[in-house]
C-alpha cells in the first residue's frame, strides 16, 4: 500500500516539476525577479539616469554667503536620501548669460537685504522636484539664519536656545496603535510577501485540477483507480501537490537570494535608490520593533501557509474529481481564485480597519486567515492567542473536509455526467448520485 502511495506521489510530482511548463514558467519567473530588483542597473546599462543629480550653480552678490550655503546643502542633503548626488559651483558670470545655458541646472542668486539680511532668487527652465526644492529652501533658510547671526549683535546662545525645537516625551496609552511610519512599511512590504503566496496558491490549484482532469479525459483515471483505491489517489494528489508548493516556495526564495548578490556585484557603490529604499524600510521595521517579533511570527506564518496549502489542495482536488471538460475545469478554480484575491486585498489593508471586530473574526475563517492573522499579528491588531485561534479552527477544517471529502472523491472521479459540476456537486453530497 505505501509503496503504490509513494509511486503515485513521485510520478505526479515528477510529471509537474519535468514538464516544460514549469521550466518555462520559472525561467520567467526568475528573470523578472532579478530584472525588478535589478531595475536601476538595468536602466542605466541602457542610457538611463536612474540617480538624483542635483547640479546648483551660486552667484555670490555678498562674497560671504556661497561657502555657508555649501555647508548647509551637504548638512542637508538627507532629505533626499544617500543615493542623491550634489555639485554646488560657484561663479562670477552674470545672471543674464547664465539663463541662457542652464539646462538641467539651477541657478540660486543670493544679494544682501537691508531688512532680511538676505535674499535669494532660485532659478530653473523647469519645475524643480518638490523634494530637491526642499533641499533647496530649507538650505537657504539655514543659510539666512546663520548670516544674519554673522551680522547682528544678537546673543548667540539665547538666540539657539529660543529657536530650539520643543522636548517632547511621547506617551502612547493604545499599545496596538501605530504609527504613520509603519503605516507606509505595511503599504510596501506586506503586499511584497504576500504576492508569492498567492502566486503559489494558484500554481497548487492548477496542477491539482489539470492533473485530474488530464487522467479523467484520457480514461486514464480507470485504471489507476482499478490498481488503487480513490482514497490514496485522492492522498497521491493532495500531497504532491503540496511538495510541488513548497518547491516552487524554495527555488522563489533561491531567485530574490541570487537577485540580491547579483545586485551586490553589480552596484558596488551601494547607493541605489532600491538599496537605499530597502535599506529605509529596514531601519523603520527595526524602529517600530517589528525585527525582534520575527520569531513568533514566522514559525505562527509558515504553520498558517501549509495548512492553507492543505485547504486549498483539499477543495481543490475534490471539486476537480467532478470535471470531465475545459469550461468544468475553468469554473472550479474561480471560486478559489476569488477567495484568494478577496484575501490578499484585506490582507494589504488589514490597517484600515483599526482593530474592528469584523475583521478580528474575518482573521478565524479558512482561506482568508493564511494572509489576513500575520498581517493583523504584525501590526498589532490580533494577538498570539488569536493566531492560535486561527490555526486551531483551520486544522479542524481540513479534518473535516479531508474526512467528508473522500466520499465525494470515490463518487465524483468515476463520474463521466456532461451535467454541469455544481449540479453532480449537490447530488453527491444529498446521495442522490
């Protein structure tokens, strides 16, 4: 019995992972990975700029403001992160003929104020970036203050301390609130980790469904089930099905692995706006304390997504036994699909819902709660009990499903009926078959 359960689980996992689909599919797949996180390298091997360069061209009418300005541009230049380039330049031409040839440039004329101490004129043939004008104004605001303090008789030191922002002790009482920081990380990252979840769900549902349909069409299916019983074809499939998941999970994080240190040869600089982009949401997870939740969270995630993997292979091959053509194939899986993007879309928005009891219940139900509870877990909304929870009640599903699915699979994979597949469905489970 176990040699032909083994048999049958080997030859389907084989069929999968040889099969030119899948070697198609994951060239493909590996090639836009490292293309996405090689982006920038890529643009700019082909003509591209994919850096900030910000070229400032200072005519000095006081002779004492242009080497402040430049230490205030440097001191400042945070604002539009370590991947920016800067070139302040100094120059005696006039404003006149410079207009003329400023191209991407911009040109900044500072003159003194009898009133304001300084004055500035900012000049550009196109819009400035709302970031490098930024940098720009508040460069020059620094620049006016530490002019003004050059030429006044002003004490320095009340000064500072009067302007001065105010010591605040920030006290939260919610401690699930959070914060706008995080707010932006769960925008970025969680869709980020979720996607290949989803991809992989539907890698699942498409071999479980084209495999019995395929034995189903071509009265395969006959005599492997007058070999072995429906119930270890039934087991064959559903845990072939599940090791081909979990392979394909693998070689996904093989991808980002090989994308990540083709990266590091590549931009031996490290300033990309990817890896300073990465490198920003990395520092805000460590702020907000996410990192050091990471170990609950990941082992509470996996069990979450096998027993998902589970679910959804179990629905899936026991609605796959009723299919005996293309469009019965085709309605079977959108169910499934739908549940699967109902999922990822209230799993991307799961801080909209600020800890409503709707959506602590919609984090118990199958299906939803493989996505939905370690997004709600990561932003604080549900606790490690909840979680538990969520995977008691999913693993009681799958027992009961796998337990009342068999009967239906003994029923359904003989059954060649040109009725439609919910209809053989109905009259399955009410015996009337």
């Amino acid at each position: 019995m176990n040699k032909k359960l083994l048999f049958l689980t080997k030859n389907s996992l084989l069929k999968r992972i040889k099969s030119k689909w899948f070697i198609v599919i994951n060239i493909f797949i590996l090639l836009i990975i490292i293309g996405l996180i090689n982006i920038d390298s890529i643009i700019n091997f082909f003509g591209g700029d994919f850096s900030n360069k910000l070229e400032l061209v200072v005519i000095d009418k006081t002779n004492n403001v242009y080497d402040i300005f430049k230490t205030n541009i440097n001191n400042s230049k945070d604002i539009l992160g370590n991947d920016v380039s800067i070139e302040v330049k100094k120059t005696n031409e006039s404003e006149k003929s410079l207009k003329k040839k400023l191209d991407d440039k911009i040109l900044i004329v500072f003159n003194s104020s009898p009133t304001e101490y300084l004055e500035a004129k900012v000049i550009s043939n196109e819009k400035i970036d709302a970031l490098d004008y930024q940098l720009i104004t508040t460069s020059l605001s620094t620049t006016k203050y530490n002019y003004g303090l050059i030429n006044s008789n002003i004490n320095v030191e009340e000064l500072n301390k009067i302007s001065s922002e105010i010591k605040i002790d920030r006290v939260i009482l919610d401690k699930e609130s959070i914060d706008d920081d995080m707010n932006t990380i769960i925008g970025s990252v969680l869709p980020t980790i979720i996607l290949p979840f989803f991809m992989l769900v539907i890698f699942l549902v498409q071999m479980i469904g084209s495999e019995i349909y395929e034995e189903k069409s071509s009265r395969s299916m006959e005599i492997i089930i007058s070999n072995v019983s429906p119930k270890m074809h039934f087991i064959s499939k559903i845990i072939s099905s599940n090791i081909f998941a979990i392979i394909q999970g693998l070689l996904l994080i093989c991808y980002f692995i090989l994308g990540m240190l083709l990266k590091n040869n590549i931009d031996t600089s490290n300033t990309s706006e990817i890896t300073s982009f990465v490198t920003s949401i990395w520092t805000t997870l460590k702020t907000n304390g996410f990192i050091d939740k990471l170990y609950y969270i990941i082992p509470f995630t996996l069990i979450l997504l096998l027993l998902s993997f589970f679910a959804y292979s179990l629905v899936a091959g026991i609605l796959a036994s009723m299919v005996v053509n293309m469009e019965d194939y085709q309605q079977i899986q959108t169910p499934i699909m739908l549940i699967s993007v109902f999922s990822y879309y209230l799993a991307i928005m799961a801080g909209v819902f600020n800890g409503s009891t709707f959506i602590k219940i919609l984090s118990y139900i199958p299906f939803i709660s493989c996505l939905l509870s370690p997004a709600l877990l990561v932003i604080g909304q549900v606790n490690i009990i909840d979680v538990l929870i969520s995977i008691a009640i999913l693993l009681i599903f799958n027992i009961v499903v796998f337990k009342n699915g068999i009967n239906i699979y003994k029923r359904g994979i003989l059954n060649y009926s040109n009725e439609k597949v919910w209809t053989k469905f109905k009259k399955i489970i009410r015996n009337k078959s």
